[in-house]
C-alpha cells in the first residue's frame, strides 16, 4: 500500500494528491499545503516522503509519516534566486537527497541534503552545468552527467568554433575509503584455491557433495554474499532488489568531496542521464541532430537516442539498447523503463532484451 504522489490542476491552484498504490483507498488532496506548481516529485524508498521542486526555484520535503494526511508538513529545503532546482535522488536508505542547484545563471552543481540533520553540501565544484544526479545501490557512489569538456568543433557553414558535445558522465565516491571504480583492484587468477582441489574429473566438486550432505546447499553464501562488490572494482555492494545492507545507514564524508570526482573513460557526447546497477552504469547518448530534422533524408525511422552499459569490472562500456527517447530505473536498482517515442517497456536492468517485439513478461 505503498503511497503515490502526483499533482493536480482542478482547483485554482495546484495541490498534492496521494493515492494508493493498491486502490484500496480514495485519492487524497493535500490542499492545506502550498506546494506552488510542482516540477519534480521523487517519494522517499523508505519512509513516506516526498521531494518536491517547484516553479519558485525551491526545493521541499512533504512529511507524511503522521497517521492523518490532513497533519502532513511541508517544509523548504533549499532555494536558488538563479533558477529551479531540479532532478531529486534519493539515496536507497532515504537518508540523503541529491539534486541539480544552480549556483549562477550559467553553472548547477550536484547538491547533498541530509534528511536527519537537515543541512545542505554541495558535493560538486561545476565547470559549466552539473546535473541527473543517481546514487549505486549500493551506496558508495554518486553518478551524475557533467557538462566539463571544452573541445572545440569548427562550423561547417561559417567560420565559427561550437562544442556540440561537451558531456561525460561522471562519478563521485562517497568516502575516502572507496576505491575509484576506474582502477581495477587486485584479484588472484582463481577465485579460491579450494575451488581446484575439490574438483573431480568428471567436472563435478567435493565441495558441492558435502554441501548437500549437511544441508546448508550454500545457504551460508547466499545469506551473506561476497561483500561489497565496490572492494573488488567492480562498482556497486547490492544486488538489484537485494536488501542485505538496506538497514545499514548511508555514510558521505563530506570533507573533500568535490574533489574525489572522476569521468568515465569514455568519448565525450551529448549524454542524458545516468543510474547504477549492481556492478554496472546505464547512460543514455543522443547525437548531434539538426533542430528542423532530416524530413525524408533521415536514415532513422524511430527515436536516435540510445543507452550504453558500463560494466565495472569488465572496465568496458557497450551499447546497450536503440532507439531510446528516454528511460527511468525503478526503486529495486532492478527494473528498467524505457520509452521510445510513443511506446514504453519494461524489462530487467542490466539483461539485454530479446529481440522479439511482442511484449510479453519475457521480451519485456
């Protein structure tokens, strides 16, 4: 019965409405709060409330842990005079909020809200536009696209220099401690030494048998898991879905933040918004396209957007999926929704969809 958060236009101004997720309950209009027109709604994973931005360029909480709607409080986080504050994230633990905060009338930056005590850190020093921010589920990065390459393209009409691309996506690491993803960390060739000794010729294991004769079946692994994957290199500590470390609070140190910031390797482009997935970055890239369109001498039929794949330990991104218009990860880091002009799917994150195009629970 998880609550969902939308706006509504009915009455002179707009006002919050919750619904239920199941139905089992009528909507409800939270018009004693004065939410201004909102832009932007992103509802907290693990309590109920919700991050609101507005057309007043602020950015508000709406706390509805109280029993009775009708005691829901609103409070404002943060304002910019330059322009509206854009793209909340909340961390998977709900413990902190990231958003997009114009520092001038050129430059946002990434900002940090920290629900408990209330206070405000910017997490990036911009070159031009910071921006989509998106926590890793496993809460030791924060991803977001960057507006930082200044490579100057000549015009092909008039003497003139243009930067038609100018973005990467980018990564900052929460704590000192957590390696950079890009730095691949030492592992031996073999797992474990065990797992050689306790093979048989005929391709089966010791281990396996005794495993089955005691009955734990690898019970012991599954419940705890290997650790965060982020020790390894490989990007993210929790599986899409998985919530081993959910009740484990989210650490960002603070100090010196702006400066544990690192660029993917990969080509500069006009690049859309980011999430992370166990072990792996989903990205969208668009090309460089005339404002009036190609009409009949264009090579695409569909949308030219796409998303590329990062794959952390693998240190290698791939194309991921075509003809993207624009896409969205769910709260689980597990379920992908993407649309293509008029048309939206659903499917697994980080699987690569079949190619058939009926939608069914398989194809997505």
């Amino acid at each position: 019965k998880r609550l969902i958060a939308a706006a509504a236009d009915e009455s002179d101004r707009e006002t919050l409405v919750l619904l239920t997720a199941d139905g089992t309950a009528g909507p409800v209009k939270l018009a004693h709060l004065d939410t201004g027109r909102a832009t932007n709604l992103a509802v907290s994973p693990k309590a109920d409330r919700i991050a609101v931005t507005n057309h007043r360029n602020e950015l508000l909480l709406i706390d509805l842990t109280a029993e009775d709607p009708a005691q829901a409080t609103m409070k404002v986080v943060d304002s910019s005079r330059y322009g509206r504050i854009d793209d909340p994230a909340w961390a998977p633990d709900g413990s902190w909020l990231a958003y997009t905060y114009p520092t001038s009338a050129q430059m946002t930056a990434i900002r940090l809200y920290k629900v408990a005590t209330g206070e405000t850190f910017d997490a990036t020093r911009p070159v031009l536009r910071d921006r989509r921010p998106a926590f890793d589920p496993g809460g030791d990065y924060l991803y977001f696209i960057g507006e930082r390459v200044f490579n100057p393209v000549y015009d092909s009409l008039q003497f003139d220099l243009g930067f038609p691309l100018g973005t990467r996506p980018y990564v900052i690491t929460l704590r000192s401690d957590v390696p950079d993803p890009f730095v691949p960390q030492p592992r031996p060739l073999k797992e474990s030494e065990q797992d050689d000794k306790g093979k048989e010729p005929g391709g089966g294991a010791q281990g396996e048998s005794a495993e089955a004769a005691d009955g734990t079946d690898g019970a012991a692994e599954a419940k705890g898991g290997d650790g965060p994957q982020g020790k390894d290199g490989s990007g993210g500590s929790a599986e899409g879905g998985d919530q081993g470390d959910a009740d484990k609070p989210l650490e960002i140190e603070i100090e010196g933040i702006e400066r544990r910031v690192a660029a993917f390797p990969v080509p500069e482009g006009r690049y859309g918004r980011i999430v992370g997935i166990k072990g792996k970055a989903i990205y969208s890239i668009y090309p460089v396209q005339g404002s009036l369109g190609d009409g009949f001498f264009s090579d695409s039929d569909g949308p030219s957007g796409s998303l590329r794949i990062y794959d952390f330990e693998k240190q290698k991104h791939d194309h991921y999926i075509g003809g993207v218009t624009d896409f969205a990860l769910g709260p689980d880091f597990a379920t992908l929704l993407y649309r293509s002009d008029r048309r939206l799917r659903v499917i697994k994150a980080g699987e690569t969809p079949p190619d058939d195009d009926t939608p069914s629970r398989s194809s997505g």
